[in-house]
C-alpha cells in the first residue's frame, strides 16, 4: 500500500540514529582507512542530517536521538576490544560516544541510549513514540546497514510508517549504504525515500518529490545495477 505520510497531522517524529562522533574519522584523529567506524560522506550527512533536525524543530514535532553507548556491563559479549581487553568505539563517557555538535540534543528533547544495534531493543524508544501520538518518523542516521537497518525494521515490525532521507543516512562504505536503502525500500511497506532538500521542503508544506514504496521488490540489484537503482529513489 502506497502510503503519502501527512507531514502537517502532528503525528510525525524525527529519529537520529547515532549521528555521533566515533563516525567521524577526522574528529577521531584517524586516517579513514584505518578507522573501522570510519562513515562513508560523514561531513555532508551530518550537515544534512542537521538541515533537517532544524526544520523538525521549527515544526515543534517530536525530537528523538538514539545514542549508542556501552560499557563493561552493557556491552556485547562480543564486542570489539583492543590487546587489554579495553572496549573501542562508542565507550559511555567518550569523545566517541558524543552526539556531534551541530545535532547536540536540546534540553526539551529525548535522547535514548542503547547498546544494541535497534533503537527499540531494551529501550523505552516505543512508549515514548506512542505517549505522543507518534504514528509516521522520519529517519536519519548511521550505519545504514547496522544500526538504522535494524531501528527501521523493527519499527515497521511495530506498525510504524517511516521515511527515510538517504543523504542524511551513513555507513562505512558506498555499497553498504546503497543495498541496505534498496533492502529497505523493497520489504519495508509504506516506506518514503526523501533527499534532504525535498523532506526539508515536505516539512514545510511545500510541493516536494519524493519516492513511496507500491510493491515488494521493486528493485532487485546486483553489484553492478546497485548504483542506478538507488539513482531511482527520488
């Protein structure tokens, strides 16, 4: 079912998935190769992502960041650590686990913290969405294909609608990025793909373009098609 959110209902939030500085191999003091957490274009997603939060704040809508944090305590029995057992990226209390400046959460806004990849695991993320009446989010955030994944999967699972701004969205690659938009405009029902410029101007009632979700599968890919079909969700 092809479903146009009503961006002027009050029943929209906007969610930031991990929009934090352990993305940013620059501010982390690493050469990008190096940095497995290393954001593909994370300089234009964060500016984008920001262009957006500012226009949801004009709107008053709801403002959630999601924030990826862990400790010994909280983290996964697998979780990445160095040669002393020390964890590595996102550690509670970090430079790393820090939302970046230019999105620092407001006093009246919610920041949710998780230490699992989906917003909604362990966390109070859906009663604070229902308590406002919440039924449509726009998306923004990383990694495309971990964290924002797995968020925006288990709140269609939830029977929330959702669009994303996949410029304002980040992995660690080009092509991760890429197939998990695709993966998610094919199985994900209702959803709407934005670019930043279009949900800016959706937010405000303007005219604007964008893609609506209308059957499964709409774009099979291979490693060679990735890039043109992606081309198509605007």
């Amino acid at each position: 079912m092809k479903v146009i959110p009503d961006f002027q209902n009050g029943k929209i939030a906007f969610v930031a998935v991990d929009i934090q500085k352990v993305y940013d191999a620059e501010v982390m003091g690493h050469a990008h190769e190096a940095d497995t957490w290393g954001a593909w274009r994370f300089k234009e997603v964060g500016r984008n992502a920001t262009e957006v939060l500012l226009a949801c704040r004009e709107r008053n809508y709801p403002i959630i960041h999601l924030q990826l944090v862990v400790d010994d305590f909280t983290a996964h029995p697998l979780e990445e650590r160095d040669e002393k057992g020390k964890l590595l990226y996102s550690v509670k209390g970090t430079l790393g686990a820090e939302i970046i400046d230019t999105m620092k959460p407001l006093p009246n806004e919610v920041v949710v913290e998780k230490n699992r990849d989906s917003g909604f695991y362990q966390t109070n993320l859906d009663n604070i969405l229902r308590s406002k009446g919440v039924e449509h989010l726009i998306l923004v955030g990383g990694f495309t294909d971990a964290c924002f994944l797995t968020t925006a999967y288990d709140a269609w699972s939830r029977n929330y609608t959702f669009s994303i701004v996949k410029d304002a969205v980040t992995a660690g690659s080009e092509g991760a990025h890429k197939a998990a938009i695709l993966t998610l405009a094919n199985w994900t029902w209702g959803t709407s793909v934005f670019e930043t410029k279009e949900m800016v101007k959706a937010i405000k009632g303007e005219p604007y373009q964008a893609w609506f979700w209308e059957k499964s599968h709409q774009f099979p890919f291979t490693a060679k098609s990735i890039g043109g079909r992606y081309g198509l969700l605007k």
